[in-house]
C-alpha cells in the first residue's frame, strides 16, 4: 500500500457505528498501528443506550450495566472517538464538518446516523398518550401501567417504518402477562392499531402474528391511519376511547443527514441494497451508510446493523488492502419475538427467502435473547 494516509470517519456511535468500527480496528490493526490508516468515531453521547431493553422498563427494568455503558469504554484503543457533532456530511468535498466548522477529511465515510424517535408529532407526549420507543417514555408509561386498573388500553402505531417492528406485538405480549399477573385482564380492553395495510410484511409473520393477538383476545385495525391522539381517545377512520393510550410516533432521519441533503422524502438514506454505498448524486462510491439510517426494506433493528457492519467493514478494509471488494449483504434479518416474560421465538428471512413459520414460542429462545441482552457490549466492544 503506497502513498498517503487513509482516513476512515464513522459518523454516529450507535450498534452500527461502533460495531463497524471495531471490526475495521480488528481488519486493519497493522495499518492503524503503522499510522497507514486513521479511524474516527463521531459521537457527542457520553453513554450509549441498549434500545431493545426499553421493551422492558414498562414492567422490570433491566440493570443499568445492560442498560447503559460509556462510548469510550465500547471503542478499540485503535479509534479516536470526536466528542464534537457532526454538522454536516459534505461528499463533494470528501469530509465531515463538526459543530464548530472543524472539518475531518475522509477518504470512507460511514453514516451510522439511526432513526430519530419524533414525540413531537402528537401534542400530549407522557401525559395524553406514552410511548416505549425513548427511555423516557418507557419510564413514564412504567408509572402509567402501575395507576392503570382496568379499561380501554389503545397500542397504536402511527407510522412507518420505525425501529424494531415486532416491538409492539412483544409488549402486547408481556402486557398480556402483565394483565393476567395482576388480575385486571377480565377487566381490561385491549386494541391494536397500524397504518399498514398488515401487522407485518413477512407473510408467515403475519399470520403468526394474528394468531397470537386473537389467542390473547386482544382486538386489531390495520390501515388504521391516525388523525389525531387527544386525552381519551385516538381519532381516525373510527373514534377508539381508551384510559391508557400507547403510540409508536412517527420516526425520522438525524439531523444531519437531513440538513447534508443525502437523504430521500422520509428523511432515510438512499444505499444500494447489495453494497451499502451512499446513491446520492455526489457520491463517489467510498461513502456508506448502514442500520437504521437507510432506506432498505428490512427492519430497523440492531441485528440488522450488527449483519450490515460485517459488510461495510468488510468492504473498507478490503479495498483498503487488496484495492477491490466483493463482499455484499444478501438482506439478512434475525430477529426475535417475545410473547410473554417465558416465552419467544425466532424468526430470520432475506432478500430471496421469505420467513418461514415462527416456530412455537418456548423458554429456549428467551433463554437466547437473554443471552443476546446480556452480551451485548462485550460483542460490540471485541468487534465480533
């Protein structure tokens, strides 16, 4: 490898971000260590959230050691973590401006930017309506359920796409439990609402999925398109009056791909579905962009970026070193579906295979997903 120094910058030090610098730091520790190649992480947060664990702080929060854990504990002693934001992406001129108008000059870019979690959509947010979707909604829907004692409860979900799409059917699930637990299920309502046209895209899901909200008793509306979320009630094609209402509010892009203009209509970065790069017009082909932040047709969900992160680390570190790359992602998705506290199952599809039948929930792949929660940082953190 002749000539100047490469520099790689990862914007964003979420599950995509960090997982893929980290596995670049394993791929080319020689080239860091030799100062052939720098490797930046943008990333202003001091700590960094486990979102799947929000599913569980309505009910038993999971230990902050899970919860919560320090970037700078969670980045490879090869990276430089930038505590400034990013302002700006500017592919034309190949470099990231910060807050201040500092640049950095790249010659990779990762935009690891997620989704954005818009609670300003509906007026009433912690008071009228609650949310499981930020870690401040799940704590005020915790105090929520705790005064809950029997009624209507209304689970909506406003918009799509947004981060995890199974979440909502998972907290219908232990909602259930809860419900039984309590003795308030006799005297508790329940109804399901989404604007799409299905409860989920994968046809198999879908009906495993309806299966299990009517073996439940809870109700369901699909293409459910909601007009307005007011104190007791949800408006749209039908008037839903409920004593607790949940919404999943619309989601969009970080700021600063919106205000880089790389991204399409809904606020998601537009990347060819095999190869992760940025399609904008200025891009140059060394510009990626991977988990939530892009506009691919597969879940917003941190397996998917954890899949996504083997590819774009793969593919930088490739053309790093060899001058080409051929590694692609076939559109694989892993994900679990919880259907109470005791039980779970498992469902994974990509491109070419659809999902095939969930198999039946049992303890085992709760057992799994614990292992997943649990094990988390330390997978992050060794870039596996």
């Amino acid at each position: 490898m002749g000539g100047s120094m490469k520099s790689i910058v990862v914007v964003g030090g979420g599950v995509g971000g960090l997982f893929t610098a980290n596995k670049l730091a394993s791929k080319l520790s020689a080239e860091l260590r030799r100062g052939e190649v720098s490797l930046t992480v943008v990333e202003p947060q001091e700590q960094q959230v486990y979102q799947p664990g929000f599913l569980y702080v309505p009910f038993k929060e999971l230990g902050p050691d899970v919860m919560f854990r320090r970037v700078d504990r969670l980045v490879s002693p090869l990276i430089r973590l930038e505590r400034e934001p990013a302002a700006r992406i500017d592919m034309a001129n190949k470099k990231v401006v910060l807050q201040s108008g500092r640049e950095l000059k790249y010659d990779y870019l990762v935009a690891a930017t997620g989704s954005v979690v818009k609670t300003e959509a509906f007026p009433g947010f912690g008071e009228v309506w609650h949310t499981l979707w930020t870690y401040e909604g799940a704590k005020r829907l915790r105090e929520a359920l705790r005064k809950f004692n029997g009624g209507t409860i209304a689970v909506s979900v406003t918009s799509t796409p947004y981060k995890c799409p199974v979440a909502p059917y998972e907290f219908l699930g232990l909602l259930n439990d809860y419900l039984m637990a309590t003795g308030l299920r006799a005297k508790t309502k329940v109804v399901f609402t989404t604007v799409a046209p299905h409860l989920h895209a994968q046809p198999q899901v879908n009906k495993f999925l309806e299966e299990a909200l009517s073996m439940w008793g809870f109700e369901y509306r699909v293409n459910f398109k909601i007009n307005a979320v007011e104190p007791g009630k949800l408006s749209g094609p039908e008037e839903i009056k409920a004593d607790l209402i949940i919404a999943v509010p619309p989601h969009g892009g970080a700021k600063v791909v919106v205000e880089s203009g790389i991204v399409d209509q809904a606020g998601w970065i537009p990347v060819d579905k095999n190869t992760l790069q940025i399609q904008a017009q200025v891009a140059t082909g060394a510009e990626y962009a991977l988990g939530d932040a892009t506009n691919l047709p597969v879940p917003k969900a941190g397996a998917v970026a954890h899949f996504q992160s083997e590819v774009v680390a793969s593919r930088i570190a490739e053309e790093i070193q060899l001058g080409h790359s051929d590694t692609t992602y076939d559109g694989r998705v892993i994900c679990f579906i919880l259907t109470g506290f005791e039980e779970a199952t498992q469902v994974s599809w990509n491109y070419e295979n659809p999902a095939k039948r969930p198999p039946p929930p049992s303890r085992f792949f709760v057992r799994l997903k614990d292992m997943t929660n649990y094990s988390i940082w330390s997978v992050m953190r060794c870039g596996l």
